[in-house]
C-alpha cells in the first residue's frame, strides 16, 4: 500500500512541476533565464542541499526494505537531523511550497528546463513565485510524508524538462 500511495504522489508532484511558473518583471524573466544556463554550468559542483548527513538511498532502482518489492527512487534520500536548514543549491524561482502526499512538505525551484526538488521538510520557508539565490535557506528538515517516520530525511531530486536524473554526479565531492 505504502508503495501505491508513493507512486501517486509522484505522479502528483510530476503533474504540479508540468506548467511553468510565470514571473511578473521583464528583469526576473531576464534572470530567470541567466539561471538555467547558468544551472548546466553546476554540474558537479552543486553544494548539497544540507550541510550534513549521509545518502541512505540512491537514485534508480532499489528493494523497498518493508515490503520486499522492487521500486525506483527519483532522486536521493539524505539522513539529516531534525530541524536542520535546508539550502537552495542554485537560484531559481519557487515552482511549488506545500505539502504533497507521500512526498509531504515540499520545495521545487525551476532553474529554466531544470527543477529541483526538496521533499520531507518540517518547515517551508519561501512561497510559489518568489525568486531565491542560491545557498539560500528555503527550509527546515523533517520527516513529513512517507518517512519510516522515526527517520528525519531530505529526498533531494534534480529533473531536466520533467524527467529525473541522478543528482549525485551534479553535486560536489564531499
């Protein structure tokens, strides 16, 4: 059941990140713009979106460890303390900030093509629209949604027009 209600929430959260964000100013279009060259110029040295805690799940495919079945992660899940900031790793424009099933509080911040998206956060930090610089705090760490629930986590994903990649090779070495 855990697995059904997570594969609809992705379809959810997919169908909320399809129509671009419009932003009012002939100045934020300009820097909305500079950001999604700028964002392929990242790869590989994105900050993390936490300053701490390590990757207990990878992108692609894995063995749920509750129901034994195969399913396919989007992004990565980081072990985190609760509470912890949780940064933009670039500039951008808020795509969404509200609570989505099975992803529970979540950030998405469109870079042009590119999204990021920050899902499992106890706080929200930033509204749909505003525009954030990159290492800006956007919120706060938690285990809302499907979270083993004692487990604090960030589930970091990166999607290029829609479709996931692995955000491992984005990020710097740590």
């Amino acid at each position: 059941r855990a697995l059904a209600e997570h594969s609809r929430a992705r379809v959810g959260l997919n169908n909320r990140l399809a129509p671009p964000v419009r932003v009012d100013t002939t100045t934020e279009d300009a820097a909305a713009m500079a950001t999604s060259v700028n964002f392929r110029t990242l790869h590989g040295s994105l900050p993390w979106p936490v300053s701490s805690g390590r990757v207990v799940r990878r992108f692609g495919r894995y063995t749920d460890p509750y129901t034994g079945k195969r399913a396919n992660s989007m992004g990565i899940d980081i072990d985190v303390s609760f509470g912890a900031p949780i940064r933009a790793v670039a500039a951008g424009t808020i795509k969404l900030a509200e609570f989505i099933s099975g992803y529970g509080q979540t950030i998405a911040i469109e870079h042009g093509p590119y999204t990021t998206v920050y899902a499992h956060a106890d706080k929200l930090m930033v509204r749909r629209g505003q525009q954030v610089r990159a290492g800006q705090e956007i919120g706060r760490a938690g285990n809302t949604g499907l979270t083993s629930g004692a487990d604090n986590m960030l589930t970091f994903e990166i999607r290029y027009n829609g479709s996931p990649q692995d955000p491992i090779p984005w990020l710097s070495p740590r």
